[in-house]
C-alpha cells in the first residue's frame, strides 16, 4: 500500500511548477510597484506573462463594487499592440517608450531581488 503519495501526492514536477508560480507572482508584485505606492484596497502587477507578452493588471473598490483593468502588451516585430477590453491598437511612439522604461525597471528591480534571495 502506497500511503505516502496518497498523503503527499506531489511530485518534483508539481514541486517545480508551484516554485515557478510562486516566483511569477513575486515578480508581479515587485512589478505593481514600479510606479510607487499602491493605494490602499488597489491591487496592481505588472509582469512578463511569456516571450512577448507583458501584463498590467490593476484592481480597486469603487462605490463597493470591484473594478479592474487588464492591459496585454503584445510585442511583434513590426510593433507592439496593446489589449484592452477586447480592443487592439499600436502604442505610439511614448507608450512604446513608457513600455521600454517599464521593463527595464522591471528587469533591474527583479534581478535585484533574485541576487538578494541567493545571497540570503
């Protein structure tokens, strides 16, 4: 009888795909406060979802109902599209910018705290 699986049934896969989660949110949170502070009852994250895509995601409580914004920046060779509420457009040249910037910061700050982790 197998009881030990039945009571842990995880596997390094499983072990693995959770650490892997457990990393993308601390990078959408370190991601959220690019911008400075977050205001109380807000939400916000800003993270890299795959190779070309970039999520800002951002929820809040207005007049008691929930309310939220999620923005997918696609990025393409021949430019980078954003989504939002099921429409597309191309970022003008100083959202393109704007974007960049983000992701530099965003880079630069996660870095930071992966080499602050490995020193610990």
């Amino acid at each position: 009888m197998k009881l030990l699986p039945k009571i842990s049934p995880r596997n390094d896969d499983q072990r693995q795909t959770e650490l892997v989660q457990q990393l993308k949110r601390k990078e959408a949170k370190i991601g959220g406060q690019l911008f400075g502070p977050i205001p109380k009852g807000h939400r916000r994250e800003f993270f890299c979802l795959d190779a070309r895509t970039w999520v800002w995601h951002e929820e809040w409580l207005q007049d008691g109902q929930r309310q939220s914004v999620t923005t997918h920046y696609n990025v393409r060779p021949e430019g980078i599209l954003k989504q939002q509420g099921g429409h597309y457009r191309r970022l003008t040249e100083q959202e393109a910018y704007n974007l960049y910037r983000a992701v530099t910061l965003y880079r630069q700050r996660t870095h930071a705290e992966y080499q602050r982790m490995l020193a610990a």
